[in-house]
C-alpha cells in the first residue's frame, strides 16, 4: 500500500496555512478544507494519467500558469457542487495545490523516486481517497471510479426503541388473542338460553318415568 498523501496533505494543509478558510468554524473548516484536499490529489492523478511527464516537469518546478489552469477548471466545472463562494474556492485550491507540488517535489528529491516512483505513489492514492469525499468531486477531477465510495451516513437507531416496537409487535398478537377468546366465551354463553336451566330438572323426571315404563313392560 503506497504512503498515504491524503491525510499527509490534510495535516500539512492545516500547519502551513492557518490563515485559508479562517472565518469558517472549525468543522466547517475541516470539512472544507478536506474536501477541497482530495479534490486537488484526485485531479492531479487524472492530469498524471493522461500526461505523467508534463505532471512529473510540474511538480520538479511548478508553473503559475498551469497551476492557474487547474484551480480555475476544477472552480468553474459544471460538476463542482462546492457551497464556497467561486472566487474563494478558486484561490483556496490554488494554495493547496501549490502546497501539493511542493510536498510532492520534496518527497521525490528526499527518495529519489525519479517517475517511475511517482507513478506509484500518486496511483496508490485512489484507495486511500475511496471513501473520502462526496460524488460530485470525483465527477469534476475526473476519478469517477471512486464515484459511490463515500459511504451513506444512516440515522442511529437506539436499542430502547429498538426493543418498544418488538414489545409491540409481540403484545399485538396476545392481545388480539385474548380478544378473540373473550368473544368466543361471551358468544357461547349467549348461545345457552337461561329458560333451560328452569325444565332441567323436569326433563330429568320425565326421562327416569320412562325409563321406569320401560322396564315394567319388561317385567310383566
């Protein structure tokens, strides 16, 4: 796994320019100035795709006007979903960008990584930019196959309420039981007339009389 530029950017980004997006809280801040991070590296590994050479001459000695191309496309593409006001999203990415090459440039002199090592480091990139930030920046840098990456951030569900509906869901059933047994109950019980409880001791005496015929006739 190639060294992580990203969060190596994002920490260099906040030592050595206190000054961009100031005004923001510190969350908006974070959130801003990460964003805008993986934005710049993933732009740079499309432009290294495309032309590692011209990438390679940039970051041994960065041109204004290449650097000036590149913050004004990615400020001005259709794509780019950024909340920031244009004028200073532009100049926002121009400072981290500059930072970039320079960080990129220093890295290559310290291990002498020459194109070929570059070549590894920037592509080893996108998996540790998979995740990190939202559609609409791999859409406008040109990475689209981390397009989907940034996971979707579910509402927390907690554990009581979580367990109140499968109360509910159990007690409905018992409940709906217990009112179809007291129905049942009070239909049988309508079902018995109260007028038969009086003639059933005269029907037993008409039954035993006959009974009492009966065996009579037998004897006789």
């Amino acid at each position: 796994m190639a060294f992580d530029l990203v969060q190596y950017f994002a920490e260099q980004i906040y030592t050595q320019k206190p000054q961009l997006l100031e005004q923001y809280s510190k969350e908006e801040r974070k959130e801003y100035l990460l964003e805008i991070n993986a934005l710049i590296l993933g732009k740079l590994i499309t432009l290294w795709r495309t032309d590692d050479k011209k990438v390679y001459q940039e970051i041994a000695s960065p041109d204004e006007l290449f650097i000036q191309e590149v913050a004004r496309h990615l400020t001005t593409s259709s794509n780019n979903q950024s909340i920031l006001p244009k004028k200073e999203l532009e100049q926002t990415v121009t400072e981290i960008l500059k930072l970039q090459l320079a960080e990129l440039k220093q890295l290559n002199d310290i291990g002498n990584l020459k194109i070929h090592g570059l070549h590894e480091l920037l592509i080893g990139q996108i998996e540790h930019l998979s995740g990190q930030a939202a559609d609409w920046v791999w859409l406008t840098n040109g990475l689209s196959e981390l397009k989907g990456s940034k996971p979707i951030v579910q509402e927390e569900i907690s554990l009581d309420s979580t367990m109140k509906e499968f109360n509910q869901m159990v007690s409905q059933p018992q409940i709906h039981a217990n009112e179809d047994l007291h129905n049942h109950s009070e239909t049988l019980a309508v079902t018995v007339p109260k007028w038969s409880k009086i003639f059933e001791p005269i029907v037993a005496l008409i039954i035993l009389w006959v009974l009492y015929c009966a065996a009579t006739q037998i004897f006789v």
